[in-house]
C-alpha cells in the first residue's frame, strides 16, 4: 500500500484507443488521478 504523501511507482496502462500511457509522461507536469469504477451491474 502506497502512504499519504509517498510517490507512486511507474507504471503503463492502455487508454480508450489502445495507446500506451507511461505515467512518466505526467511526472512534474500534471496531476494524476487514478479511478477503478465497477461494473453498474456488480455487486458492491
């Protein structure tokens, strides 16, 4: 688990359009929020 205040570690993920976004294009740039939404139709 990641602290309040500690930085995050690297990493890559897909967008909408298949395009790899590397988290080392955001550092010192822009802020970065990660969501992790469920499916409408689970459980929660």
């Amino acid at each position: 688990m990641i602290a309040v205040g500690q930085e995050a570690p690297a990493f890559a993920l897909k967008d909408q359009f298949g395009r790899e976004i590397r988290s080392e294009q955001f550092r010192d740039k822009h802020h970065v929020m990660l969501l992790f939404y469920p499916l409408d139709w689970t459980p929660t």
